[in-house]
C-alpha cells in the first residue's frame, strides 16, 4: 500500500493533489493567524476603553473630591466669620478694647516704641505766655515813643487848629469835610467863601437847584456827587435832626458822603471827644514813624492802631499837628530829615538811631528779596 501511494504520489495527478492540499493546510493556517490577529486587537480595544473608562472615572472622582474639599473650606470659612460677628456684637460700646498708643499720625514702630517724635510737655507758643510778653513791651516801647513825638509836636505848634476855615460852625464844617475829599484844605477855603454867601445855612442849601450848587463847588472837583450829598444831607439835617448835628458815630455815618474820617473830624472838634481824623498826611507819618506796617496805607487800620496808643492824650490836636509836620517838614517828597527834630531824637522810623521797628522789618525784607 505504501509502494502504491508513493507511486500514485510520483505521478503528475499526484504532484497536483500533494500542492492542494499544501495550499489548503497554507490558506487555513494564514486564516487562523488572522483570526488570531482580530481577537488580539479586538481585545487590546477592549482593554484600552476599560483604561479609559476607569481613568475618566477616576478623574471624576477626584473633582468630586476636590469640590467637596473647597465647599468644607468656605463652610468652616463662614462659621469662622459668623462667630466673630456674634463676639464683636457681644460686646458692648464701653468695653471695646482700644489700642495701645492710638496717637493720630503715629506710625506703628512710634506705636511699639512709644516714642511719638514730639517733645513731651511741649506748649504752642501761642498761648504760651512767654509769647505774649514781647507784644505787650513793644505796645509799651510804641506808647513811650508816641508820647515823646506828640510833645515834641505839641512844642513846634502849640494852637493845633483844623485847616478849614469853618467859623466853628458844626454845618459848615460837615460841608467842607465833604468838598475836602480829594481836594486840598486852600482850594475848600477858597470856594467856601461865595458857597456860604449863597447858602448860609443847612435850610436854604437844601433847597438848592443842583446845576446852581454845582457851578460854586466845580474847582473842587467830583462836583456833581458832592453837590447831591450837600443838598441830601442838609435836607436830612433839617427834617430829621432840626438843625442839630448828632456827636453819634453811627448816626454820623447815615449823612451821605460822611464816612469815618469827617465823622472823627466833627466828633474830635465840635464835640471835643477822642478821636483820630486818619487823612493822607495822618496815615503817611504814622506809617513812616513805625506805628503801623509798611505799605499798609490804610485809613481804618491808622485808626484802629493810633486810638488805644493816643489814649488818654489830645489826639484830635495831635492828628492836626501831624498835617502840620507832615505838610512842611516831613513832606511825601524828599523829607527834611536834616531838620527834622524827630530825626535827631532817635523817634523815627527812618531815622538809624531808632530801635527796630515794622518798618525797618520791612524795609530789610524788601532789600533782601532786590538782592
């Protein structure tokens, strides 16, 4: 059997049907490793979606995790807060305990130290009364020297009168206070004469047609102002004071055209009461002797300064002996200091012999700024 199967298989049918069959075991092993194949892949597919399966889960669970840690954060974040609020609402206003060296403006290393970087016990010197006592010796010092030039003044003119020529009429001289403003003494004295001839008294002025008292008091200047003020305050002077002048400040200053400094000249003349008539050449030599700053050309403040040093002193006689000196001595223009007795007495501001005074203050501090 053997010898025929080899003979069969020596045969050319037997050649062919050896190859089939070696292609038949070939196409079924070829098929088995393919088979093999898809299982493997199938299974490694498997397995990499249970991976990522079980990672997404896993990473679920850790956000889970990590929103749970932050919620029990925030809760005990907000016990916290709320058992704060119920202390601080426990206490009460008076037992709140305050901090240590609360000083406004201190630092907190000031605070620790307790050094502030002021001096303790320090006093403003404002209110100190160190502070006070120079101003009272220079008020003193002022009123020694006033007292010195006002009779050194009262010795070069012993009749210390007005220079309106007024007849010591109280009405004329209200009207020539009021023509005076911004005009010269002898210019008023001058247009008086023919004004008062026209118009004797406070009646007939009241009366006047203002063109008519305009062309008496034109050379005056500001005629037409000063011609309604004269007509409106003889008319009130008439009407409401029956020709009586008041010695009131206050009632004084409702005149039209009076202010302080023709009331001060109709109270410290006509009334004889203290008074500082503060005109151009009062103001000018007050400041110039050192009693009031420099440059401070005020009427108000001569007044203010002059009356409490003037006090107790002729200081209507006093303010007419400074027009005066002021008109021939100590003139607004090239001064005759060589002359002058105040100069060669150390009692002026101006003069080198006399202590410091605001003045010279001020002139030093206007030199350094030049410089």
């Amino acid at each position: 059997m053997e010898r025929q199967k080899e003979k069969e298989e020596a045969t050319p049918a037997g050649f062919e049907a050896a190859g089939a069959a070696k292609d038949a075991e070939l196409s079924a092993g070829a098929e088995k490793a393919a088979g093999a194949e898809k299982a493997a892949g199938a299974e490694k597919a498997a397995g990499g979606e249970k991976a990522v399966g079980g990672e997404k889960a896993v990473g679920g669970e850790k956000a889970v995790g990590a929103e749970k840690a932050v919620g029990a954060e925030k809760a005990v974040g907000a016990e916290k807060a709320a058992g704060a609020e119920k202390a601080a609402g426990s206490e009460e206003p008076g037992e709140q305990k305050k901090p240590k060296n609360t000083t406004p403006g201190q630092s907190k290393r000031s605070r620790k130290t307790g050094v502030t970087g002021k001096p303790a016990g320090r006093k403003r010197a404002g209110r100190s009364r160190k502070a006070e006592k120079p101003g009272k010796n220079q008020d003193a010092a002022m009123r020694e020297r006033l007292v010195k030039i006002e009779a050194i003044l009262r010795a070069i003119y012993p009749e210390a009168a007005c220079a309106l020529e007024y007849g010591n009429d109280p009405w004329r001289l209200l009207v020539m206070g009021r023509l005076s403003a911004q005009c010269t003494d002898a210019r008023v004295n001058l247009v008086s004469g023919p004004l008062f001839r026209r118009y004797p008294d406070a009646a007939a002025m009241a009366e006047a047609d203002l063109t008519e008292l305009e062309g008496y008091i034109r050379s005056c200047g500001l005629f037409h102002t000063k011609a309604r003020d004269l007509c409106e305050a003889s008319r009130m002077l008439t009407e409401e004071y029956g020709g009586v002048l008041p010695s009131d400040m206050e009632e004084l200053l409702r005149f039209p055209g009076v202010g302080r400094k023709i009331a001060n000249l109709l109270r410290g003349d006509i009334f004889g009461l203290p008074a500082v008539v503060a005109d151009t050449h009062c103001i000018r030599l007050c400041g110039r002797f050192g009693f009031t700053p420099p440059g401070k050309r005020d009427p108000l403040l001569t007044e203010r300064v002059m009356t409490p040093l003037l006090e107790g002193l002729d200081s209507p006689g006093f303010c007419h002996r400074v027009v005066l000196f002021g008109r021939q001595v100590c003139t607004a223009v090239s001064p005759h200091c060589s002359a002058c007795p105040l100069h060669e007495a150390g009692l002026c501001a101006a003069s080198p012999l006399t202590p410091a005074s605001p003045q010279k203050a001020g002139r030093k501090k206007t030199e350094k700024r030049t410089k």
